[in-house]
C-alpha cells in the first residue's frame, strides 16, 4: 500500500477539507463566508487578518480560511497555503478597472508549489450589480483557459443574494472529493 492511498484513506475518514478563499480587498470574501455560513451580513468591514469558520456541508468538516486582500496583506497569503485542498479565488465583478491587478495575483498563486493539486473555484462575485462583467468576460479577462496546473471552474454568484454560491462549492467539493477520497 503506497503512501498516497494511506494519506487518502486517513482523509476518507475525517472527511475534513482546508479551504483557503483568497481575492482583492472588497471583492466579498467575507461577505460570501458569512452568507454560506447563514450569517448576518449588514455590517462587514475590511478583513485585516484572516477569519477561520469550520463548518459542515455534505458530510465535510469545512475549515474555510478568509485571508484579508489589502495590497498590504498579500505576502502574507503564502503563510496559509499548507495544506490547501481548494483555492477559492473570488472577484469582484464590478470592478473593471482591477481586473489585471485580480489576474496577475491569482497567476502568481497558481505557480506556488504548496497549491500545487489545489482545486481552484473562481467566484464572479457581485453579478447583482449593474454593470458587473459576466463570468464568460472574467473568463477571459483573468485568462483562465490558459490555467492548465489546476482542475478549476468560474461560478457566476452574488455574496449578498446568495446566488449560485452553493452551486460552486458543491462543484468543489465533487472536485476535492473525486481526488482525495477513496472509495472503500
């Protein structure tokens, strides 16, 4: 029995995941950890540090890490890659003008060598606002396609609606989950 399918039935039975949910400042990380988490979400401020929720969905023991976005914060990002088992990267959608800021720092994430085998879910966020880019213009601004180290997917959402934030996070863990769990 090879070390691998040890790590992976050791897995199996904690069924336990570790989420790291990066972006820029104000994209709404927090804002869509709150909502997933059924929380009150009218008074949100900056994260400056991070926020850690463990939370169950599906049968998983979620530990879900919200690292603060500030340009300031961003080198600290590497301090809470270990053990990453899904990268939840989220955008702003209404924020055009930052979009090559918001692709150049998920490219450089995407090179990292503790994320490596990291699922990657990109969440559009804000899509209930006018004006917002559709996830297929994300899509193409982030240059996704040319994303070929990670399983990923991009998920149209909004934080404050809660639309489709499920939909991406069942995506995930199916991803996370056809990886690293065996079947016994």
């Amino acid at each position: 029995m090879g070390l691998l399918t040890i790590l992976k039935k050791m897995k199996q039975k904690e069924r336990e995941l570790r989420l790291l949910m990066l972006g820029l400042d104000n994209a709404g990380k927090t804002t869509i950890l709150k909502k997933f988490n059924g929380e009150d979400i009218d008074t949100i401020s900056p994260t400056l540090g991070f926020n850690i929720k463990t939370l169950e969905h599906r049968g998983f023991k979620l530990n879900i890490w919200d690292v603060g976005g500030q340009k300031s914060l961003r080198s600290y990002w590497r301090n809470y890659f270990e053990s990453t088992d899904g990268l939840i990267w989220v955008v702003d959608s209404a924020d055009r003008q930052r979009m090559q800021d918001c692709q150049r720092e998920l490219q450089s994430l995407l090179v990292e060598e503790r994320l490596a085998g990291a699922t990657l879910l990109i969440f559009a966020n804000k899509q209930d606002l006018p004006g917002a880019l559709s996830s297929n213009a994300i899509r193409e601004a982030l240059e996704l396609d040319s994303i070929h180290s990670h399983h990923w997917c991009i998920q149209g959402c909004s934080a404050v609606t809660g639309e489709n934030l499920l939909l991406g996070i069942d995506w995930l863990l199916d991803d996370i989950s056809s990886r690293i769990f065996t079947a016994d």
